[in-house]
C-alpha cells in the first residue's frame, strides 16, 4: 500500500481565529466579509444554519443579518495569516511531508504511522486546538481526493470527533454512498452534469468506472479522478510549492471613483504591491494586464468592464518600469464619465530574475534601480507598508478599502493586543 | 580620581588583604572563576557554560580580527552571541500569545495595567500558576490552586476576592502566563 495522506482543515477557520480573541463570539452566528466588506467569504456554523450563503453580495443581506442579531466581521487577514502559520508550525512537527494547500487546509504524508494513524490524528488535533485554540478536522486516505472526503464526513459527522480514517473498500464506499458528485474535490455543476450525460450518476459510479471511457468522454483529469476515487495515488503531495504562474494585486473601492487621477493612483499603488512581491520571490514579468470594472451590482449606472495588456520589451521587477506600462495600458483603458468600482493589475509571463535576456536595444533591470527597489522593500518591511511609496500611489486616497468591522491585528501589533 | 568614582581594579574579587589559595579546575570553569575574580562576568559567559542553545536567527559575529595577519585580538576568545529575547520569554512560538494588562487584581504578583503578559497555550495549568483564564465568556488573569472543593481564581490584592468555580460553570483555561514586561 502507498503511504496514507492526510487532509488537515481548519473548522470555520476565520469565525474561529475571531472567536479565539473575542469568546463573546462562540455559540453565536458569525460571518465574515470579503476584502472591502463585499460579501460574505466565511460563515460560523450557526450563521450557515441561519440560511447565509457563501458569497452574499453584504449589500444585499445586511438587512437579514441585522434582524437575525448575526454578528458581522470584515477580513482580517493580518491575523488569519498569523494564525495560519501557527497551526502549519504545528502540524510540522507532526510530519516532515507537509503541503500546505491553502490558508486554513494542508495535506501530510503519513509513511511510519500507518499501525496508528487514527491515534495520530487526534493528537494531532488535540495539539493544534490547545497549543493555537483552532479547531481542526483531519481525514486520513490513500490518496488526496479521498483525503478531503474523508476530512468533509469527518466535518459532518459529530460522533468521529473531527477524525475519520478511510482505509478498507467498504469504509471508502460507505462515505461515497453519502456524498454527491459535486461534493468531490474538484468536480463542479458542470462535469457533473457531463458524467451523468454519460451514465455516471454518483460518485460509486464513478469509482466503479472504467478510467479510459471516462477520459474520452472526459478529460485527463476526470480519468485521474476515478484512479484516486479508486484508491491509486495521482495527484502527488508537492512539498515544494509550484513556480508561480500570475501575480494579482486588485481590490474593490471603498466608493465609486470617478477620476482619472484618482483611477491612476489606485492602479500604481496595485503595480507596486505586485511588484514588490515579485522582488521577494526573485521573478521578473514579461506582460502586464490592467483591468477595470464599474458596479455591476448597479444596473441604473452605465457599465464598463475592460482590460488591456502590455508586453514588456525585457522582463523586468522595477516598480518604475512596471508602473509605466500600466499607465500605458490605462491610457488605452479611461473612459470618462464613469463609475470605477474595481482596478487590478495582472503581472505575467514570469522568469527567474537572475535568467533574464536582453535585447538588442533594451537591457535587462539595472542592478543599481534594483538596489533601490531592494532599499525601498526593506524600509516598508521594517518600519510598515506605505513608508516609503511612489508620489503616484497618491496620499490618504479616498478610494482606499472599506472595513467597517475590522478586529484588532492581536497576534501583530503591540498596540492592538487583547486586554485583561 | 574625582570623589564618586568607586572604579577599581580588582572589584568585585578580592578584598585587600583577604587571603587566596591555588585551586585546580577544567579550564571552562576556570574562565567563569577568572572572570568572577575581575568582575568581568557577563550573561553569556554562563550561557555558554550551560551550553544553552540558539533558538532564533541572530547575527553571530565569528571573529573580531582577519584571521591571516597582525595580532589577534584579545577580545576574540570572549566572543559571545548577542542576548536575544525571544529566547529568553518565547519557548514555543506557536503557542506564545501577548496581552495587555488592564486592571490591578495582580499587583501582588507583579502585574500592573499596561504591562505585557506572555501567555503560553501550550502549558496544562498546575497549582500556583498564573493564568489567562475565561469566566462566563470573560478574560481574566489570576492565580491557579487547586484546591479540596475545586479550582479557585485568587486575585492578588486584598481588595479582590477569591472566584471559587463552581463545577457546571463555562470555565478555561486560555493559557499559562509565564512572563510579564513593563516599559519603564
């Protein structure tokens, strides 16, 4: 047999790092909002219960949550970070294969613990909740794909205590019984509706399968589907996370911007964002997109949505250089008379600095504009973002991010920690 | 020499006319003896003597001189790493939280509003012991017994009075406190 994985997840994990600080908070319906408190992105299990759905425009469900006495909180991803790193420092020591997947999810190689798998877990889980206070689920699998069933029955199953091993046929049939095909890793509406077309009714169908009919009805990653439903390893834990292949910097306005300049400064604050965290992972782009939208939520006001792109003669990380093609784009972009609601900058074709080519005319980044870039990351990462900026970026912009709910940064900052 | 001044060679070892005797010793404590002798003792000398271990990223400065030619400098084989705080009050990183001491039931035990304690979730609380702890959905930092009827919360100061928990109460422990910092 292929060394069990694990799929550890972090309960609720927004409503619970603002549950840690604030208990006032447990047993109550929580919901947290997007960046610019746009909609809803996280939800307590009370506030799931209470009918919200994941992705509520806030505008549009403020009413109900009011009444309905839900407690509501704007993004804090200072200290969902802080928290995120806590709990991955933990289950470090509980497997050197650790992937981490996403902010609140990683998969663990679990070669050596297969005679006690299910007492490693809860440990592992009784670790993580009193040494973070995060409560985690853990399902244990032979590959990946089962590894989230087995996380997700764990979730809806009160009496497995957060810990449901899946290793024998009838244990990985039984939870496959209680599932639909769209709650398996990866299948959307779509393919869903595409393996029934083709006979596939479930997810037993789809175990039971032939992988090759399925891929030419399909898609390679359908077939690869079936194989991990079957318990044959095909998606392979990736200790090293991939190359990057795009870089985003984009956010809502607090309000409707309606002025070139203001529309200039939003977009050069996102190119320097993105450009600074190309410089931390050492990459340089060929191709930069800037995009623009108006609020599609307001079909009274004119709408415009639209984006162009700018090849860079040689692939470069200089927020100067960058920030020019932007304004080029934008150039192309601006309309007058409108109501932005959202810009973002797109940082593309990607390259190891240290392997960019020159042209004939044009040569790569100079090494002293990269020292002042190195100077001016170092400044904003020791004394806080905005330290030293762009005159472009604009000061105190009136379009920043709204975050009316915010709670203390408590695990970063001295003068917002918890008070007893 | 001004009239203040108490700077004296030899301070901190021997009195004038008190009397020595030769002793054999491992060179390690022979050191930390010398250093005590010319009132030289410095943190990290004993640190190295205990072989404590770096816990975080510190710059460790190798050697004072180049190593090729000249002198070397005496300072060289006193080179110590600099004193590093975290390793002082952070034993699990991941576990240790910080917070803010807002009232005065602990002033007995040194804990005054303003002050920074460091908490660590990590520790089960044992009799004696200072902890973050929730009442009703409330923190509070008091003392931990143990006692014949249950646990009791005890403030320390005499204005405050004992919190006995009773058995069905929504009580816990957030953490042990383990340090407190107050900036003068």
């Amino acid at each position: 047999m292929t060394a069990p994985i694990a799929l550890v997840d972090c309960n609720n994990f927004y409503a619970s790092c603002e549950r840690l600080f604030q208990p006032k908070l447990r047993g109550q319906p929580v919901v947290v909002l997007s960046n610019n408190d746009g909609c809803v992105i996280a939800r307590s299990n009370e506030a799931k219960a209470l009918g919200i759905e994941m992705g509520e425009p806030w505008h549009i469900c403020r009413k109900r949550v009011d009444t309905q006495g839900i407690i509501v909180r704007s993004s804090n991803y200072t200290l969902y970070g802080d928290m995120s790193a806590r709990v991955m420092r933990v289950l470090e020591g509980f497997s050197p294969d650790l992937e981490v997947y996403s902010i609140d999810e990683a998969f663990l190689g679990l070669a050596g613990f297969e005679s006690r798998l299910d007492a490693h877990a809860r440990e592992m889980r009784a670790t993580v909740l009193q040494w973070t206070g995060i409560p985690v689920s853990v399902g244990i699998a032979p590959t990946k794909t089962l590894a989230k069933l087995a996380n997700r029955t764990a979730k809806k199953t009160p009496e497995s205590g957060g810990v449901l091993v899946l290793l024998t046929s009838a244990e990985q049939e039984a939870a496959l019984e209680r599932v639909e095909l769209t709650d398996l890793w990866g299948v959307a509406h779509r393919m869903a509706e595409r393996l029934q077309a083709i006979g596939i009714k479930n997810p037993l169908d789809l175990r039971q399968a032939d992988a090759k009919f399925v891929r030419m009805h399909t898609s390679v990653v359908m077939e690869r589907m079936v194989l991990e439903l079957q318990g044959i390893p095909c998606i392979s834990l990736e200790e090293a996370p991939p190359d990057r292949k795009m870089i985003l910097a984009s956010r809502s306005f607090g309000r409707r911007v309606t002025t070139r300049r203001e529309l200039e400064e939003a977009v050069t604050t996102h190119t320097a964002r993105a450009a600074e965290k190309l410089r931390r992972q050492n990459l340089a782009c060929g191709r930069l997109t800037v995009f623009v939208t108006t609020d599609k939520h307001r079909p009274q006001d004119r709408q415009y949505a639209a984006e162009r792109s700018v090849t860079l003669p040689v692939a470069s990380a200089d927020t100067g250089k960058l920030n020019h093609a932007a304004m080029r784009a934008l150039d192309a972009l601006w309309r007058s008379g409108l109501e932005y609601k959202k810009a973002g900058v797109m940082l593309l074709n990607l390259v190891a600095a240290d392997t960019v080519q020159g042209g004939l005319f044009d040569r790569p980044d100079d090494p002293k504009a990269m020292a002042r870039m190195r100077a001016l990351d170092a400044l904003n990462a020791k004394y806080g973002r905005g330290t030293v900026t762009f005159a472009a970026m604009g000061r105190k912009p009136g379009w920043k991010l709204r975050s009316d709910f915010i709670s203390p940064r408590y695990t970063t900052a001295w003068e917002d920690l918890l008070t007893v | 020499m001004g009239r203040y001044s108490v700077s004296r060679k030899g301070m901190g070892g021997r009195q004038p006319g008190e009397a020595t005797k030769v002793v054999r010793l491992p060179l390690r404590v022979a050191t930390i003896a010398r250093r005590i002798a010319e009132g030289s003792l410095r943190p990290g000398d004993l640190n190295a003597f205990f072989n404590v271990e770096a816990r975080s990223n510190v710059t460790v400065p190798l050697m004072a001189s180049p190593a090729a030619c000249g002198f070397p400098s005496p300072a060289d084989d006193y080179l110590d790493r600099p004193l590093d705080f975290n390793e002082l009050l952070i034993s699990n990183p991941s576990a240790t939280f910080a917070v803010r001491i807002s009232g005065d039931s602990m002033n007995g035990a040194g804990l005054f509003p303003g002050d920074i304690a460091i908490v660590d979730r990590s520790l089960s609380p044992f009799n004696g012991c200072v902890v973050l702890a929730l009442i009703d959905g409330e923190f509070t930092i008091k003392r931990y017994r143990v006692k014949a009827g249950g646990i009791v919360l005890q403030a320390e100061n005499k204005a405050f009075k004992d919190i006995v928990i009773p058995e069905d109460s929504a009580f816990e422990v957030w953490g042990v406190v383990k340090h407190a910092i107050r900036m003068f």
